[in-house]
C-alpha cells in the first residue's frame, strides 16, 4: 500500500464512521443521480488497494462534508 492510498484509507473510514455511515450507504450517497457507487469500490480504498479517481474524490468529499 503507498503513503497516499494508506492515508486515504484511513481518513476515509474514520469520516464515514463518524458519520455512522456503512459503506453501503455511503455508497449510494456518491453519484445518488447516477445510481450510486459500487461499494466494492469504498472497500478497496479503506483496505488500501486502490484510490479514487479525482473527480470521485470531489464527490467524496462532499458527501462527508470534507474537502
């Protein structure tokens, strides 16, 4: 896992579980008009395995009130 992946992981799953959010709600939260993102795709950045594309990192953000 790189530094940026590992940072993301961790912010990401602090904010949304202070929201009390799973990430199958948080999930449907991002992208609401399109139909929501797979949750698969939240699972993968909290365990490090991959980041958000930047455009669904804005979307991110905005759904936890973060920038």
């Amino acid at each position: 896992m790189n530094t940026r992946n590992q940072i993301q992981a961790n912010r990401l799953r602090q904010l949304r579980e202070e929201m009390g959010l799973t990430q199958a709600a948080m999930s449907k939260m991002i992208y609401a008009s399109q139909g929501g993102l797979n949750q698969s795709a939240i699972a993968q950045v909290e365990r490090g395995i991959s980041g958000f594309k930047s455009e669904t990192l804005g979307e991110v953000a905005d759904v936890l009130g973060t920038s």
